[in-house]
C-alpha cells in the first residue's frame, strides 16, 4: 500500500487550495514581485524559519534547522519554487481569475504553494530533522534567469555550507491526468538560447529589385538553410531545435526594404550540441549572406543549459513517488522535454533532480487541454498536495541519509 502524504499536510489541504487561489489573482512578472513576495512571508509567518530577502530581485531563502541530532555529517536540502507569471491575459473563465493582465500560465502560482506546504509540513516535525532545509522561492525564471542571481546572492550557501542535494519540480497542463510524477536521469529538460539576425540590404523600387540588394531571399535561404544544417551537421541522437518564430521585413508589396530581421529560439539537450550551436549558427548566417550580397548581425544570446538530472537524484524521486503514491503514479521518461528550466543552473553546482507533475483537471482529456503559457491553461487544485508531499519526503530521505 502507497504511504500517502503526511497527515498533517492533509490536514492543510484547503489553505493551500486557498493560498494558491491568492496567488493565482495577482500575477507578477519578471523579477520585481512585491506582493508576491508579501503573500508568500505571510504564508510563512509562525514557522521557525531563518528568511532572507533578495537584493536584486523579490526573492525569498528561507532556512529551517532541524533539531535532531545526525549521526553522520549534518546534511542540507534546497528545495525550489518559482514565483513569476506571464505576461499573458488570462482566458480560463475562472472564479478567481487574474484581472491585472498578467497570468500564472506556467503554473508557478502551485509550485509557490507545494513549496509553502512543504515548509509547513517540515516544520511540524524540525523535531526529527537530523539536518537543515532551505526553501528556495525564486522570480525570474521565465527567461531573466532568477536563478543565476539568487546564486550569486548566497542561497546554495544559506544554511552555512553549501547544499548537499537540490529538488524543484514544475507542474504541466496536459500531458497525463493529475497526479503522475515523470521524472527521468540524465537531460529531462532542454537548453534554450536567443538569436538574432539582422540583414541589411540596399533598398529600392520592387520593379526594379537589379538597382537594389534584396535582404529577403537572404533572410529566406537563412531559414531553411539553418535546418539543413540541422540535418546534416548534428548527431540525430543528440538533437537540436531552431525555431525561427518572429521573421520581419518591409512595409510595402512594391518596395524593397533596406533590412530584414529574424528572431529564433535555439534549444539542445547536451552542453556538446548547445555549444555546436554557438559555433555553427553565426557561420551559416554570414555565408548565406553574403552569397546575396547582404551584411548579417549575428547576435546569439545565451539563456539557461539543458536541465540534467543526477542518477541518484533522479532515483531517489522515482522511489520517493512510487512510495507515496503507488508505482501507477510515476513515469519514467523515455525522452526529455523541449522547454527550459532555469533550475538547471542549480542541478550544474548541486547534485538533485527535476521532475514533472501533470496537472490536468479531472474532466478535462490531458491531450486535448491547452498546454503551459496558454491564457487557457488550468492546473488542478489536487497537485498542491501532490507537490508538497513530494517535495517534503524528498527532503526527509535526503537529511536522513546522513544516518
């Protein structure tokens, strides 16, 4: 039989249910979240935590010493929860909706308060924690790398040393019914980096394209060329993605404009090929350029690595879930995802694992939902639990080790 969550976090269901509802209605984007951050000290007020703000962003470290003696080196814990939303305009229809503009689409607004019921939870029983725990509520995940800067203010050092292990976990819309942890060693999440190209021409009269130098046949080889090298120049085990999502050029059918522009998005799933990346784009671009007679500004931007999980990590979720839960209620992935994680710039300096949590409403069919970012996405209110549970025993079996 599954273990089951911790009694008491049952016992606090609604007032995460409650607390998430809170957090959903003021959505705050980037790394400036004042109250946010507000909700989320309150959330935490009572609890015998060391709390420590951010500097350059509206984080929260928080720090819980357990109290039981170890009979090894004591141990530490971080555990993470992102705080950003998006700026999307929410569309679910829900009674406690966002009205601000903004929305919490990627489903932060659970990974708060799963983090919130884990603190909760782990500070009922410091009694019996032979080590410490610090809580990790980071902004600025989407795409302003909040974890970067929360490193660099201290809070894998928080407790006083440096963190033994490192836990997160992100909620998805879709992809299974509510409730099924996907987990997986080795890479789970792609890298993501920025490119832009710009191409710059001479402009002219569309009658006459001779008297000018067109910037967008270049701009269109520059598309399809780069998935050529794709194909021919990357291991197919070891895939990448380029995505050209915004291409711009001109403002009139008859006029040939003097540039043209692309932004994409580049994603990998091994340092290797982020970095094979990084050399071959720029040469791609300039050549096909240049064979059109076209200056290309090549600007590659890097954002966050792959997330790649530790075996042990990875191993320890996988037993932590299956024993909560049941082995029905976990899945190892048979490939990593496509999106990005920002956490993946702890899982570099720390071993620990990422992991996944479908969140799809009951009545809802995971492959007919909208997915994560959508002004449609819905998470279940029964992942709140799920997450809290995962994330405190996650903890607990970490700081035991040392016994």
């Amino acid at each position: 039989m599954p273990l089951g969550p911790d009694p008491y976090l049952v016992s606090i269901q609604d007032e995460l249910v409650a607390l998430r509802h809170e957090l959903h209605q003021i959505p705050e984007v980037g790394l400036d979240l004042p109250q946010t951050q507000q909700r989320v000290l309150k959330a935490l007020e009572g609890l015998p935590l060391e709390i420590t703000l951010g500097k350059k962003l509206s984080s929260i470290t928080a720090v819980l010493r357990g109290k039981a003696p170890s009979n090894g080196p004591r141990r530490t814990v971080l555990l993470r929860g992102d705080m950003d939303a998006l700026p999307v305009v929410e569309q679910t229809g829900l009674a406690w909706a966002s009205t601000n503009g903004a929305m919490h689409a990627c489903g932060h607004d659970c990974h708060m308060t799963g983090l919130v019921g884990a603190a909760r939870a782990l500070s009922h029983k410091v009694d019996e924690l032979p080590g410490d725990v610090v809580f990790m509520f980071q902004p600025g995940e989407e795409s302003d790398r909040g974890a970067e800067l929360m490193i660099a203010e201290g809070v894998l050092d928080a407790a006083g040393k440096r963190v033994d292990a490192a836990y997160g976990l992100h909620v998805w819309s879709g992809l299974d019914k509510a409730g099924i942890f996907y987990c997986r060693p080795g890479t789970i999440m792609a890298s993501s980096d920025m490119a832009d190209f710009e191409f710059v021409g001479k402009g002219g009269h569309g009658s006459a394209p001779h008297l000018a130098v067109d910037p967008v046949p270049a701009m269109a080889e520059v598309i399809t060329a780069l998935q050529v090298m794709i194909a021919r120049h990357f291991n197919i085990w070891d895939p990448v993605v380029i995505t050209c999502g915004h291409v711009e050029a001109g403002v009139a059918r008859n006029i040939i404009p003097e540039t043209a522009t692309i932004e994409a998005t580049m994603r990998a799933f091994s340092k290797q090929a982020q970095q094979q990346l990084f050399d071959m784009v720029p040469r791609v671009v300039t050549d096909v350029a240049a064979s059109h007679g076209v200056t290309a500004n090549v600007k590659l931007t890097n954002l966050y690595p792959a997330t790649i999980n530790h075996d042990e990590g990875a191993a320890l979720v996988a037993k932590t879930a299956t024993d909560l839960f049941g082995a029905d209620h976990f899945v190892e992935m048979a490939n990593p995802m496509g999106a990005a994680e920002d956490f993946s710039l702890v899982l570099e300096q720390v071993p620990g694992a990422f992991a996944i949590l479908p969140a799809t409403p009951p009545d809802k069919d995971p492959a007919q939902v909208h997915g994560n970012h959508s002004p449609f996405a819905l998470y279940d209110d029964s992942v709140l639990l799920d997450a809290a549970a995962l994330l405190s025993e996650l903890a607990t079996r970490t700081l035991a080790d040392a016994n």
